[in-house]
C-alpha cells in the first residue's frame, strides 16, 4: 500500500513538532511583513539560517 501524499502541512501533526519547527517555514508571518520588503528578506535570511544550524546538527 503505497503511502499518502505529502502535503504543505505535513510536520505540523506530527508527534514531535518541536523537531519540525526550525524546517517549518511561517508563511503568515512572512506575510505579516508584506509591507516592507526588507523585513521580508531579514525574515527568510533569518529563517534559511537556522534551518542551516539545524541541518548541521542532523548531520551530526
């Protein structure tokens, strides 16, 4: 049986979403900085950071 499909949402059910977060991009808060791009690009560079500390720490 083959398994379902992943959605955009996956991970954020899972049992442990305190390992999920850090590769959960917030898209609502991205948009909440529709206003000013260069919150938007601080948030994304911020974002892609951590989810490189937390891949480092994976791989580990």
């Amino acid at each position: 049986m083959a398994s379902p499909p992943m959605s955009s949402t996956a991970g954020r059910d899972s049992p442990n979403p305190s390992f999920n977060e850090p590769f959960q991009f917030d898209e609502h808060k991205f948009s909440t900085y529709a206003s000013n791009p260069e919150k938007q690009e601080l948030y994304v560079f911020n974002w892609l950071s951590n989810l490189e500390r937390e891949l480092k720490k994976t791989d580990k």
